[in-house]
C-alpha cells in the first residue's frame, strides 16, 4: 500500500501553486497538488549521513547515543553524564537514538519532534532561524559536509563545476541551475580565498566529528568544499519535500 501510494501520479506531482490549480482547488481537498513540508528530523539527519556515506545500514540493536551538546544532561537532569556512542553508533538511523524523555535529543527538539509524553498523531513542522543554525553547527552536519566534500572531491572530477553538479545530484537528484551553479561556485571561491590564506582556520573547520579525514587532500581545499557541502545541506530544497 505504501508503494503504491508514493508511486502514484497523485503524490508525485509538483507541490507548485498556480493561478489555474488556486481556482480550481484553493486549499487542495481535491489533491490538485502535491504536498509541500519540511521533512521530520529523522529525516533530515539520516539523508546528510546517507549522502556523506557514514550512514550505517544494520537494521535492529539496542539505542545508540550519537552527538550531543556536553552538559546537557547534568544541568537538566542532575545525573552523571551523557556518555557518547563511537564507531557505528554514531551513524545508526535517527531511529535508533536514545531518547530520555526529560532531556530529548536537542536535534530533535530542534525539528519539531514530539516529547513523547502524550501520543502525537500528526507532527508539527515549523522553520526557525534556530532550525538552520543546528544544520550549519551541529558536529554530526559539519562531520557530514566534510565527508560529502571528501565525495565530492574524489568522485566529482576535477573541475570545480564537475563537483557542484555532483553535489547537486548527490544531494538534490538534479543538475543546479545557471544561476544556482554560479552562486556556489562564488560561494567557493571566497572560502577558497579565506581557508588558503588562514590553514589553521581550515584545519580547526575539519576537526568536527569522529570520523578520520582523508589526507591525501590538501587541507585548504577539502575545508572550501566541505562549506559548501555544508551549504547545500542547510538549503530549503534540501530540508523541504516539494
């Protein structure tokens, strides 16, 4: 049932709102258009790793504790402390995070998930200025763009506009635009200008996360990419189903 709903003509078409479908069905009860949403935190966390190629794939286990703030638990919850996950535990499913319900996930929170408190029917969804600053400064995102700009500079060829198309199409499953392909790429040409003339600037932005840094390539560089993979995925295109 599931397949057959997400195949359908019905839920494939475009979320796009013009004057003939605003006539014709002005609040959409007639699925005149495809619905437009912000995807759920689980979501968003498991397409960056999935994307980067950290996302572990194994299916079932106990919970696993992946990237937090330090603290967190002792300020609100007076216990020991939060001792994070390493290896594969930091890049299970979001599914498997472990969740204490008098301190939640601050992720999760983030985006909207519910407190499990009371049973939730429907998810809200909202979007924050707070909602981007996690996606631009969470350690699990900042780790995650730079393994997607290890991809990127591995596996997209040589030329910078190779790489944005590639990133494009890793991320977006479509080639960017003329106008989109030239602002990423003035995009990274001021990284570029900023992290080759600050390396240490460039070494501590790819410090973040467990995951090892490939070394074969030059720091500068990788740090310029990987702000722009760490663009890409704090887009609206990105974080929103159209």
């Amino acid at each position: 049932m599931q397949k057959l709903m997400v195949t359908s003509a019905t839920y494939r078409q475009s979320s796009k709102l013009t004057p003939e479908l605003l006539q014709r069905d002005p609040e959409n009860r007639l699925l005149a258009r495809g619905p437009r949403l912000r995807l759920g935190p689980e979501e968003i966390r498991d397409q960056a790793l999935a994307v980067s190629g950290l996302l572990v794939e194994k299916l079932g286990g106990p919970s696993v504790k992946p990237y937090q703030p330090p603290g967190l638990w002792q300020e609100l919850g007076g216990t020991d402390g939060y001792v994070r996950g390493k290896g594969a535990d930091l890049y299970r499913r979001t599914l498997y995070t472990y969740w204490k319900r008098t301190v939640a996930p601050p992720f999760m929170v983030n985006f909207d998930s519910p407190s499990r408190e009371v049973c939730v029917v429907r998810e809200s969804r909202t979007n924050t200025p707070l909602q981007a600053l996690n996606l631009m400064n969470d350690e699990a995102f900042l780790e995650a763009s730079r393994k997607l700009a290890e991809r990127m500079m591995k596996e997209g060829g040589s030329a910078p506009d190779e790489r944005i198309r590639y990133l494009y199409r890793l991320v977006l499953a479509r080639d960017p635009r003329p106008k989109e392909a030239a602002t990423v790429l003035h995009a990274l040409n001021g990284f570029e200008e900023r992290f080759h003339s600050d390396t240490k600037a460039a070494d501590e932005y790819l410090s973040y996360g467990d995951s090892p840094r490939a070394q074969d390539l030059n720091v500068a560089d990788l740090a310029s990419y990987t702000a722009v993979s760490n663009l890409i995925l704090n887009l609206d295109a990105t974080v929103t189903k159209e």
